[in-house]
C-alpha cells in the first residue's frame, strides 16, 4: 500500500521533512519547488509509513486504498509525476535514496540573547514567522492583527466548503497561547499605534499584512452597483465582519464572473452548490440563507486567454467536475477553445474539460433549468451595462462579441497590498521594497508574505517566505544591527492597552472559538462564525482574565 497527495496539497513541505525515503518531490532544494500545484509521493518508492499524512497540516495525504470517489484520480496523478523521471542513481549502504550533505543556513552564537520581535498579522504568513521564531530562537513576540479574531485568510480566504485546508488553522493556535507570546487582536498599527512606536518597543517588527485590495477591470460601468470584486465576495461569504450581511445581492439567475484563478473557481463553486451541503461547514449565516433563496443558476466564467494558460490549478477545475447537480459547459464561440482542449496532453489542466459539453450559447435567452458554470475563453469585459445597477456585461469574442444579461459582476483578476503607514511603498507591484525580506532603509523592519512576494502562492509557499524573512532578522540580529528597544517588555501592553480597551488576548480567542462552536451546535453546523465587530469583541471579553 502507498500513499497519495491529493486535492487540498498545500506544499509547505512538512511531508517532506519526515519522510524517511525521500519520496516526495519536488523537495525545496529542487528547481520546481513552488512552480508544481502540489506535491507527489513516488508510489515505487513510498513504503507505507504514514509519517506524511500525520504530518500534513490540511489532511491532503492518504492511503491510496482508501481514495473513493473524486479523490481516486489522485493515484494516477502522483504517479504520472514520475513517468519517464530518471530513476536516483543506486548508492551503497543501508539508506534506499541518495541525500545530500546536510546544510545549515543559519549559525546562531550560543550566547545569543532572547529578542523581543512583533508581528504583524495572523495569517499563514506571519504565524510560520512566528513558529520558526518560537522554534529556534528564545525569541518573545508580540502578535497583532487588525481584527479581534486571529486567522487572516485562513479564515476570511478559504471556501468553507475546504475544511481540510482551513485545518492549517490548528497547526498555527497551538503557538495563540505559548508563554513567548503575547497577542493583541483589534490592535490597528497605523492608526492605534504608530510603526514608530511598534519598533521603539521590540528589537524587530515583522509585517505580515497580506494583500487587502483588489486589481479593478478599468471599463465603463465597473462601479455600478451589483459589480463587486470576488474579495467582497469571499470575504463575505466566510462571515469577514468588514463586509455587511447585505453586501451581496444575489437576484439574480446568471452571474458573470471575470477571471480565471482559484479565486474565480471557489466563487463560481459556492454560487451554485446546494445550499444544504455548505450548511456543513462554516459558511457565513447570512450567505447561507441568501444561496438558499437566490434563483442564481448559471455561472460565467470570462478568461481573456486560452483554457491551457488559465490560472486556476488542476486539483481545483477536477473538483468542479464531481461537483453533484451542477453541469460544465464550454462556451464554443471561438475555434481556438476546442482545439486547445483536444489537443492538451492527459497531465495538462485543459485535458480536465475534454468532456465536457461544448456549446454555442444564446445569451439572449435565459439560462435553462438546472444549475451550470459556463467557461468562456478567448473573452473578456469592455463595459458593464445598465443605469442604476449591472443589467448586463458586454465581452469579446466571436464575431461582433456579445452582451450577457447578468445582474452580479464580480471581478476575481487579483489582489493587490497597500501602502503600510511608516513604510515604503512601491504602486507598481503593491509590495514594500526589500532586500530578503529587510525592508529597504529601514532598521530593524521586516515583511513576509504577500505584502513582501506579491499575492502569489498558496498557503505553503509562505513557509519558505518566512523562513527566509526570518533568516535575515536572525543574520541582522547576530551582526549587531537591531537596536535595542527604548522601553521594557511590559511597557506596549500598557501602551496597546491604554490606545484601545477593547483588545482580545489568547483567551478571548479562545473564548471566541468556543462561542462559535457552540452556535454551530444550535444550528446542528459545525461552527456559526460570529460575523460583526461588536459580536466579536464581546464574545473575546466575555471572562475577561489578568493580562500577563
């Protein structure tokens, strides 16, 4: 028996770490880390020891015997990996693979002192900063995030109907409640405290804002009302208490979306699901029972290039075709779409759509019965149509191109960071400038994540950030060039406090996780999110301790 990676593969590289036979490729060492969607277990190799799967933090990893349904391509899929891969050359003595000298990247003096370190943000980005930190070095940290809820987009990002990959979740709370860390959730840096004083308190500040804008499509008619961005959108569903319960109105039969990532998947995936099988997951109450009365049954999907070059991952298109009730269309208004599909290699995410339907769609009519994701390649938007609100999108293609009635635009071509007050900030690619992760011309300063790469990469590519974010800090810290902080350890907490006293610690979180949980009991769900500041902040003070 062996093992299989499957859809909800984040690539952090955990597996890899303890496989005991180095059968799990690509490895961080190895030129197509982080260009792969996912990882792969050589099944010639694998020996069946499970050590992968106990360590995956989003459960991707399972015998293959016990792959059923959707899930069963993925055999093939790590396996076709391999084909025609040349075989590691035999090496005499006990180990089955041949490994490398083993490397160390950083040199940490035995007299290094504990520094004190901020972080800013919660997500997978600033919470794998903070485990190497905790990991390897005495360091102390001070965790901030705007919100009064830790998770970042691991809880405002993922699709609920993902529980796996939100699992990544846990492997970060365990590090909410050690005793190096002190968490201030609701602390706004920027507005309750300034850089300047975040970097007088720590010897280190590290910002892990991500990327909280959204790329706009720049036609006539985009700020309509009824076109949003699929962050609104997502940010919705998932309960994000900056986006009101009524921000998205969903009367609508057909929606058209632009874009053709993950992104744009997971909204199209959720528009058209049954509402009773995401009342299994965490979904948002109130986007619950909006899916539930809304007449929403087609979906169009506009991508400006061809089904081989879109940017969605193959794990994710297979997804939607097992999706129960919901039909897959090709729009065939152009040659260039067929063509490239019956030509796409088996391994290729356009082979994915060879089955699928392949029809001249007449936007005049409505959509027909049944729920249905139109994808429309080779076609993209030259103007949103109508005078109070979206009536229509006109697009391109075919001919003369074409107007598809839709009252819901919702745009899913990126996001993009924001200017971090005290930092600089360069427009072109929405990133602070850096030099591995240091900021430039900052002392002391540091950015990991998406705000640092560009909103790239997945869940796991984060990890290989930070560490390289964090390896800079320590390098910095060892050659002299932290400054030591101007107040006591004690003294941001006083500081934090007194700027807010509404701020959430380590057990309000859990006071939180532990009012959801039990909302989602009443509701026979398995959590109800808490979906508004007050809410939030109420439920995080509710047995209000000692701050340490």
């Amino acid at each position: 028996m062996t093992y299989a990676i499957t859809q909800t593969c984040c690539s952090d590289a955990t597996c890899i770490a303890v496989c005991p036979v180095n059968c799990i490729h690509p490895t961080p060492e190895e030129r197509d880390f982080g260009s792969t969607e996912m990882l792969h277990i050589d099944p010639k190799s694998c020996i069946d020891c499970g050590a992968c799967a106990d360590a995956c933090p989003v459960d991707a990893i399972f015998p293959v015997e016990s792959l059923t349904g959707a899930l069963r391509e993925y055999e093939q899929i790590n396996a076709a990996y391999y084909e025609g891969r040349e075989a590691e050359p035999a090496v005499a003595g006990p180990n089955f693979h041949a490994w490398g000298e083993p490397v160390f990247g950083r040199s940490l003096p035995s007299d290094f002192a504990p520094i004190r370190v901020a972080v800013v943000g919660t997500g997978p980005a600033g919470m794998y900063a903070v485990e190497d930190l905790l990991l390897h070095t005495g360091a102390e940290v001070t965790l901030i995030d705007r919100l009064p809820v830790a998770g970042g987009l691991v809880r405002y990002g993922v699709a609920p109907d993902h529980p796996s990959t939100k699992k990544a979740q846990d492997a970060f709370a365990r590090f909410h409640a050690h005793p190096r860390v002190r968490m201030h959730l609701g602390l706004d840096v920027g507005g309750d405290v300034t850089h300047q004083e975040l970097a007088a308190h720590h010897h280190a500040v590290v910002y892990a804002v991500g990327a909280a804008a959204d790329r706009r499509l720049s036609v006539p008619g985009e700020d309509l009302a009824g076109s949003l961005s699929a962050r609104t959108f997502v940010a919705w569903y998932n309960a994000h208490p900056e986006v009101a319960p009524d921000a998205v109105d969903l009367s609508t039969e057909r929606v058209v979306l632009v874009g053709n990532g993950n992104v744009a998947l997971d909204a199209a995936r959720i528009l058209v699901s049954d509402p009773d099988a995401l009342a299994g997951s965490d979904i948002a109450g109130h986007a619950l029972e909006a899916l539930r009365s809304s007449p929403v049954r087609e979906v169009v999907v506009l991508g400006r290039r061809g089904p081989g070059e879109a940017a969605y991952t193959r794990s994710e298109l297979l997804a939607l075709t097992h999706l129960p009730g919901v039909e897959l269309v090709l729009d065939d208004h152009d040659p260039r779409t067929g063509a490239a599909v019956d030509a796409a290699a088996p391994g290729d995410k356009a082979a994915v759509l060879r089955g699928v339907r392949r029809e001249a769609v007449d936007w005049s009519a409505a959509p027909p019965e049944g729920r249905r994701i139109v994808f429309r390649f080779h076609s993209e938007p030259v103007e949103a149509r109508g005078e109070d609100r979206v009536r229509g999108v006109r697009v391109t293609g075919g001919r003369d191109g074409a107007e598809i009635p839709t009252g819901l635009l919702l745009r899913a071509v990126g996001y993009r960071g924001l200017p971090v007050a005290g930092l600089p900030f360069d427009e072109a690619t929405g990133t602070v400038p850096h030099e591995g992760g240091r900021v430039t011309g900052e002392r002391g300063t540091y950015v990991v994540g998406w705000i640092k790469r560009g909103p790239s990469g997945g869940i796991g590519a984060n990890r290989t950030c930070a560490e390289d974010t964090v390896t800079t800090l320590l390098a910095d810290a060892v050659a002299g060039r932290l400054v030591e902080p101007e107040h006591g350890p004690k003294a941001f907490r006083r500081l934090a406090r007194r700027r807010n006293r509404r701020l959430v610690d380590a057990r309000g979180l859990a006071e939180i996780d532990r009012a959801e949980l039990a909302r989602g009991r009443l509701e026979g769900r398995p959590r109800v999110k808490l979906a508004t500041l007050p809410e939030l902040v109420a439920a995080g003070r509710a047995r209000r301790r000692p701050v340490r």
